[in-house]
C-alpha cells in the first residue's frame, strides 16, 4: 500500500476549534482538549465519498446485507492472518458497547458477575450496572499487562456468586495501550475454560496497533470457541458519530448469537454502516499514513515527557492513540474511583486544567489503579502535542 500525507498534520487548530463535537465543546476555548477519544483528522476520502455518495442519492433508509461483516473478515484476513471470521456467525450492531450489553443479556441473568481488568475504559462500569450486573475486578498487574493470578482469584469468587459470570476484556487495552499477546491471550481463554466463564472482547482498537507490536483476535486463540467479540471502525478511522458495529461469535456460541432479538438491529444507521464498511474495504492506505503519524507522536510524547515532566512515568503503547501518564509524583490527593464516570476531573487532570489550560482524562474513573493517573488523547498535530507538553510542564514547575 502507498502511504499518504499524515493525517494528523492537515488540519489547524483553527480549524479544529470550529469542531461541534464533544472534544471541543466542552471547555472553554482558551483549553487545548486531548482527553475523548476523537482523533484531529479529516474523514479517509473513500468513508468521506461513501457518506456524500449516499447522501446525494439518498440513500438513507435501513442497513441491510453482509457487506460490512464482509469488509471485516477481509481485514481480518489481510491485516491480521486471521481467517476464522464467519459472517454466518455475525450481527451488525449499533456500536461496540450496546453490543457488548446485549450479548450481556444473552448470556447471563440480572446481578450475575462481569469481571473487568482496571485500570478500564470507564463506560464498562457504567453498562455493565446499567444492564443490571455485577461489576468484579481483576486489577492489571503491576507492569500494566493481564495478571493470571488476579484473573483466576476473580474466577474463583465469581463462580461462588454468580450461575453465569462473564469476563470483559479490552482487546487492545484501553487506557494503557498494551497489545496483548497470543500466549496472554491463550493463557486467558484456558482459565475461563477452567472455571465456566464466557469473554466478551472489545476490539473496537484492533486496527491501531503500531510499530513493534502484533493484534491478537481473541476468538483466534485455542479455547475462546466459546467467546464474542466486537469490532467496529469508529476508532481506527474517526467515526464515533457514524456508529455501526460487527458483533462476532465463535462457533461455540452460534446458538446464543441466534437469540438475539431482531431488534436490536433496528437501532443500526445505514450511513454508519456504508461508511465503516469503507473504512475496511478501501481505507487501508489512509490507516497506514495514521499509524505512521501515530508512531511518529508516540515517540515525540516520550521525547516531551522525558524533557517536560520529570518523574512522571509515560506507559509507551504498543496500540490505540492513548497515552497513560503516571503523575503520582506530583503528590496530589487521591481520588476515589468514580466508576462509570467519563468526565469527573480530579487530581493530576484538574490541576492540568486549572493550571496548564489542558484537558486530559482523569485517571480515577478507569477503576483501581486509575488514581494519580492521566490519559492523554496524542491522536494530533506535533505542534499541538508539544504545546500541550510544554503547558504541563509550565504548571508542573510553577507549583
């Protein structure tokens, strides 16, 4: 594939700041935002003709057809040498984490146990409540990747108190960026087999793997036939307001997946699906000038914080556009998780706001081990990541 222009490096701020969204609604004007996961790009030119395509026609009644479920196992093949996606064993959903609450609904009962691996993205607490379950953790281990040890302690008591426990697994990991490896993966899938419990991944990052590292479709690994996972184009391309999503089962779960109620499909946009459809078909050259960029940002982020922010440990990912920034050393109060919460602000990320005019997530609403932490969206421009850096560290030295 010929690589393009970077992606990151084609819009102003200005331009950025014309925006309606939520990244740059929210605060005022005079804050540089990197915290909600929308990247600083224009649409890749075959989703931006699909949607003016449609629209000019049209074209917008309802989704119908195998062409999205298609254009992912295509990707799939080509991207990840995976041929194990079945589109008889699909269902197009309206995006990953409704997908992820009704494939809840299909396997387990009201107040049945979802364990989660914080620090987590922050909504899984919040579905998994609102549809009615448990939320158990099994905190990531020290080193920030899949602790075995915490996982099968979590198995164990979910087992004792729940007739359908299920695991929620972030595949790549957000907020920490790790890729998951094969033999952590393969590990994963024998202790569910071992004590009865199902995976659910999110794999909504699947395409935003850089440089040095591998993606690992979960339902790829030997014990997972039992497993759903979810893939979606809403992340890799910048398409959070063009929702669609590919809810995969693996042959074992089949039979569940043909319970899922008809209408859950109703609530899918046909111009969510046209356009993640080709963002897989015909995006892979736009994705590799990203991904180019991304590497590029990801080793500028490293150069800043060393620079910038001393005594701050910056996690360097292996996936995804985010950053997780260890800001303990600044001393400041802890908070307590705000489970569920997106844009609760406290510690590091309020005083970065306060005093530095950056937005960041705040690192207590991902669960344990999320206090004294902040996520930092590097999905940007050069200029604009260094200008955030330099604020930061601006506030850090001025306390």
């Amino acid at each position: 594939m010929s690589i393009l222009a970077n992606p990151l490096e084609q819009l102003s701020l200005a331009q950025l700041r014309t925006r309606t969204s939520v990244k740059w609604t929210t605060h005022p004007a005079d804050v540089l935002p990197l915290w909600v996961a929308e990247m600083d790009v224009l649409l890749a030119t075959p989703v931006a003709a699909a949607l003016h395509t449609a629209v000019a026609t049209g074209d917008t009644g309802y989704s119908s057809g195998l062409d999205f479920a298609e254009a992912v196992r295509d990707f799939a093949v080509a991207r990840w040498g995976w041929d194990g996606l079945d589109t008889a064993r699909t269902a197009i959903v309206p995006d990953v984490m409704l997908g992820v609450v009704e494939t809840l609904y299909l396997l387990t009962a009201p107040g049945d146990v979802v364990v989660v691996c914080p620090p987590v993205y922050p909504p899984f607490f919040a579905f998994i409540t609102h549809a009615g379950r448990r939320v158990l953790e099994a905190p990531l281990g020290a080193d920030l990747r899949l602790d075995l040890d915490a996982l099968a302690t979590a198995f164990r008591h979910a087992r004792r108190t729940s007739d359908r426990p299920v695991l929620l697994l972030a595949n790549p990991h957000n907020p920490t960026g790790v890729a998951h490896t094969r033999a952590e993966l393969t590990a994963v899938a024998a202790l569910a087999r071992e004590h009865g419990v199902r995976v659910i991944a999110d794999e909504i990052h699947a395409p935003l793997v850089l440089a040095g590292a591998a993606f690992t479709p979960y339902l790829s690994v030997p014990g997972a036939e039992d497993a759903f996972a979810l893939f979606s184009a809403s992340k890799g391309w910048n398409l959070a307001g063009v929702k669609a999503a590919l809810l995969v089962a693996g042959p074992e779960a089949a039979a569940d997946l043909a319970r899922l109620p008809e209408e859950v499909g109703h609530g899918v946009s046909h111009l969510g699906v046209l356009g993640q459809t080709a963002a897989f078909r015909h995006g892979g050259d736009w994705l590799d000038a990203l991904l180019a960029g991304l590497d590029r940002n990801r080793d500028l982020l490293a150069t800043l914080v060393a620079a910038q922010l001393p005594g701050m440990t910056l996690t360097r990912p292996e996936a995804t556009y985010l950053a997780w920034l260890d800001c303990r050393s600044l001393g400041l109060p802890s908070a307590r998780p705000m489970l569920g919460v997106t844009t609760d602000l406290d510690g590091p990320a309020r005083m970065f706001l306060d005093e530095a005019r950056v937005a960041l997530s705040s690192g207590h609403v991902y669960g344990s081990g999320g206090a004294g932490f902040v996520r930092l969206n590097f999905a940007t421009s050069a200029a604009l990541l260094t200008e955030v850096v330099e604020r930061m560290g601006t506030a850090v030295r001025a306390r």
